[in-house]
C-alpha cells in the first residue's frame, strides 16, 4: 500500500517537520470523505502508521465512524483496528 512504501511518517520530535506533518493529517478526513472504499482503506491504513506518532488521530477514525452510514463490517473492523495503530 501507498503508507508502506512511502517513506514519510510522524516526526513530532522534529519542530521544522510540524507544517508538513500538519498538512497529512488535515488530509485523512477528506480522503475518508470520498465514498470509495479503496481509498477509505488507504486512509485507515495511513492513519494506523501515523498513530504511533500521533494518537490524537483516534479521533478522526471515530468521527468517520460515526458520520459514514452503509459500511461494510470488514471496514467497519479495519477502521477499529487502525484507530489504535493496529495496522499491517
């Protein structure tokens, strides 16, 4: 996937990182937003990297969780796992 080869990740220890890291995140939520679960996969998957380095991502997961109606279980699943890093 994308996130696995891609060799960006969370720097929060790297101040002249923060604008960058900041840019990536704003983007998980809009591409949750597109109905396309291929892309929602990827952003989970993405967000389950980044987790590590910020778990105040949890949140995005939960508020896609609770305004996305019509997901499949396994998504459904994925996105929980993602939501705590638990991502392969």
């Amino acid at each position: 996937m994308w996130w696995d080869i891609l060799p960006i990740m969370g720097t929060i220890g790297e101040p002249e990182r923060h604008e960058f890291d900041a840019e990536v995140m704003s983007l998980f939520p809009r591409l949750l937003d597109i109905a396309h679960d291929a892309c929602r996969e990827s952003a989970l998957h993405g967000l389950g990297h980044w987790h590590l380095y910020y778990p105040n991502l949890e949140s995005v997961v939960d508020e896609f969780l609770a305004r996305a109606t019509g997901l499949r279980s396994e998504l459904v699943h994925y996105a929980k796992c993602a939501r705590n890093g638990m991502v392969l």
